[in-house]
C-alpha cells in the first residue's frame, strides 16, 4: 500500500490546485478522480458554457454587423462545429492539467476512491480505497476491475456538487439539467427555464442569442436575487428588449410531457398559467456530493447538506479537510481553489484562512455581463452603514459606443463617512473583465476616492470604474 502524505479526493479546480500546492511545499501526494481531471468547471460547467456564450454572442454581433457598416448576408448557426469548439478547447485545458500533474510529480489515481479507515496508524492516519478500471499491459482494453488502497496522513475533501433536481418532476430527456443541457447535440426551438440565477440566465441569454424562444420562471421577486435590486432590474429591461421573457414571482405547480414538448402550471400573482415549450431546463442550484465516499467513517460533520468546515477547511475531524462546493457558501470555482491552497498551507503549518465573502468577485457571464464583490445597498443599509452611491452608465464610455455595447452601468456603494468601498456592482460589457480592480480595491481597503482619482487609460471600458466611484463623491466628470 502507498502511502501519502496528503491525499485529494476530487480534481476539480479546488483538487488539482491542492495538489500543486502540496507538492510545492514537498509533500508527497495523491490525487483521486473518477471521472476526468478538471472536474464540473472544466467540463460541465464553466469553461464549456462559456465557449458556448461566446459563439451566442458573436452570432448575435454578426447579425448586427450592418450597424458597424459591415453586410454580412446568410449568417446561420453550424451548432455541431460549435460543439466542436467547445469540445477542443476543453480538451486542450485537461491536457494542461494533466501535464501539471505530471510536472509536479503528483500520482493521479483514475477511479472512485472511498475511506475504508480511519484510525491512528504508524504511517498514516486513514486510508482510501480506490476502484477503477485498470489497463492491462498499456493496451485498449480495460481488463479487470483493480482495487488500490492508498494510505493519507491528510485528506482533502473535494468532491464537488450536482445540480439539484425538483422532486416530482418526470424523468424524461426533454426536462434537462445543465449536465444534460450542455449535451444537446441540437437547438430546441423554444425552452423554459426554471430558475433565473445565475446558471438560469446564462444559459437565457445564451439560447436567446442562438434564435431559441426563451421563458424563465423564477419563485423570488427578481431575477439574479441575489445580485444588487438595480442590477436584476437592469437585466430584466434588457432581457425584455431581446424577448426573453421572465416571469418572476413565480411558483412551479406541475409539469408534464405532451405533444412532444413539455408543458407546466405556474401560479403567479394569485393566478395560475399554463406554459409549454420543446425543452425545460431546471436550474435551482446544486447540491453537494456528500454522499457515497465513506465521510461517515470520519469525524466530519454534515449540516445543512453540506461538510462543515473552520477557517481553516478543516472538519471535525483534524486529519480531515473539505473544500469548493461541497463545504457550501460561494459554490464558485475560484473559490474552491483558494480554499484548496488555503488546506493544504495549514496542514503544512503555514498561517492561511479562508476567503471573506466580501472580498470575492461573483460573475455572471450572459449578455449582458453581471460582475459584483462585496455589499449590495440593501445589505449595507440592513447592516447598519449610512451609505453613498455612485453610478456611471456605459452609455458616456467612448469604448462601450466603439464596440456597440452601451447598455449597462457601473454601482458603487461606499461608506457615508469614510469613504470605505462596501460593495461594487456592474452590469455590461466585459464586466467580468474588470470587476478585478474593485476587489483588489476592498482588499487593500481603498475609498472611493482614492480609486476615482486613479487614472485610467482611455479609451478603455474601464475608465468607468473611476467615473462611478468620482459619481459616489459627485465629481464625476464624465455627466
């Protein structure tokens, strides 16, 4: 038996980026993957969709290509060389994971791990057993089933979530996860989406770009509810103009297979209504993979649905840390590795704590771009700060005219009396892009006085960033 001193269970973006730190700081370690190296993110979830996005996008701009004095006749989607796309530049990202793997010396064990024990031994603290189809002699075939057991004096935690499912909702291919979204092989004509978050409306706008009838039911008032209340406005003015409708405030009754598409009861404003389309997609969060893997023979804890942590990402167990999605909070992939990185220095002794929400940067890839850290305004208004607001709308930026992308606008939301930035939050072109300065802003606790009197480069989009923040002191220069 092997035996390591840090073992992974899970490698995703949280996972793999552990095991490059461990091996950094030269322990000996081992990564546990039963699927494909880079996890949900690489091929499920982020990287995936947002190569969808982007050919949405550039459809959407060649269609429009007249407003920039360009005729560009018959443009039509190929979704099969979309597809293809995707599916290279996927590839391409997970042999570059793989070729880390192997430049750090980490042992990639390719197959289902599960704790059998853990108990105090000489060597090790537990171990995993690992079963997986072994490849006998180098060759095709798969042989026979092998089981490995690999002994950890440590053991992360990190083996993501799934998309959750609505119980009573038929099983039927035309009522789809993400999972399964990403794996249609063609555009359905129209499709209902439950659920307006962030997933939800990525894949609203991705789908409106490509000529699909859209419609979302959302239970909250708005959408993106947890985004700042001028934004999910922002963004249900915008999905108007482009005919996606949205029907928020809104409760799922029933759902049913008919005429070869699917057709559900809402109730909404005390009235219940009838909708159909091809396809439905339900997108209502995700859940945490918790179970199956032997957590139960640990000392870790589960609450909630989720692995319960300290600052540390350390369970209940002392030789047992979880990370990313499965511990809950932010399930974002940037904060899975953080907190990756976070584990593995404090089992190696080092003084490292995990990320304040405040100081992470959300995003939200669909047209428009969402990005946003720190307070919404109601969230510092309830949280006892008397509060300034500036605003600046891309409608004044140069580049944002240049590119053809004017809608939009750039909140911030400062403290009253000094200056503090509590929360930035963006709606617009590349957002994304730039909501980067505005963290780093909180985390070096900069006021918005002191990033307004940066200067930006023009013409560039983010000169809007210092004309919001001189707009939350009333000097902007730009109105």
């Amino acid at each position: 038996m092997n035996n390591y001193d840090i073992v992974i269970l899970g490698g995703g973006p949280g996972g793999y980026v552990a095991a490059i730190r461990a091996a950094q700081l030269g322990k000996r370690v081992a990564l546990v993957e039963k699927d494909k190296l880079g996890g949900t993110c690489l091929h499920r979830g982020c990287i995936p969709s947002k190569t969808l996005l982007r050919s949405a996008e550039l459809f959407d701009t060649m269609k429009r290509s007249e407003s920039f004095g360009i005729r560009a006749a018959d443009v039509e989607v190929d979704f099969r060389g979309v597809l293809s796309r995707k599916d290279a530049i996927v590839k391409q990202l997970e042999t570059g994971v793989q070729f880390l793997m192997k430049k750090n010396r980490i042992d990639v064990y390719e197959g289902t791990g599960t704790i059998v024990e853990c108990a105090e031994r000489a060597g090790y603290n537990g171990i995993l057993e690992v079963r997986g189809a072994m490849k006998e002699d180098g060759g095709d075939d798969p042989g026979r089933d092998a089981i490995e057991r690999i002994g950890y004096t440590d053991l992360i935690v990190a083996t993501g979530s799934r998309p959750r499912r609505i119980p009573g909702l038929p099983a039927h291919e035309r009522i789809m996860t993400s999972d399964d979204a990403l794996a249609m092989t063609e555009l359905p004509a129209s499709i209902l989406i439950v659920g307006g978050g962030v997933i939800g409306v990525e894949w609203a706008s991705m789908l409106s770009d490509f000529g699909v009838q859209v419609a979302i039911v959302e239970a909250a008032d708005r959408l993106v509810p947890t985004e700042d209340a001028d934004i999910s406005r922002e963004l249900g003015r915008l999905f108007a103009k482009r005919r996606v409708k949205s029907l928020t405030g809104a409760k799922l009754l029933a759902a049913g297979i008919a005429d070869g598409g699917v057709t559900v009861q809402i109730e909404r404003g005390g009235k219940t209504e009838m909708l159909s389309a091809e396809r439905m997609l339900v997108s209502v969060g995700r859940a945490a993979n918790v179970e199956g893997f032997g957590l139960e023979r640990t000392g870790a804890v589960v609450e909630r649905g989720f692995i319960a942590v300290d600052a540390s990402m350390r369970t209940a167990d002392p030789h047992v840390y979880a990370i990313g999605d499965v511990v809950g909070g932010l399930q974002l992939a940037h904060v899975a590795s953080h907190e990756g990185v976070v584990a593995v220095e404090r089992i190696c002794g080092l003084d490292a704590h995990a990320p304040d929400a405040a100081s992470v940067p959300k995003c939200i890839y669909g047209r428009p771009e969402i990005a946003s850290v720190g307070l919404t305004e109601q969230a510092a208004i309830d949280g006892g700060y008397e509060t300034k607001v500036g605003k600046f709308s891309f409608k004044a930026i140069g580049k944002a005219l240049v590119f053809g992308e004017s809608d939009g606008f750039v909140k911030v939301v400062a403290d009253r009396g000094t200056g503090a930035i509590l929360g930035v939050h963006m709606i617009g072109p590349h957002v994304t892009d730039l909501i980067g300065e505005a963290a780093l802003a909180q985390v070096v606790q900069a006021t918005s006085m002191d990033v307004g009197r940066m200067i930006h480069p023009h013409p560039t989009l983010s000169e809007i960033i210092g004309e919001s923040m001189l707009s939350a002191d009333s000097l902007a220069l730009g109105m």
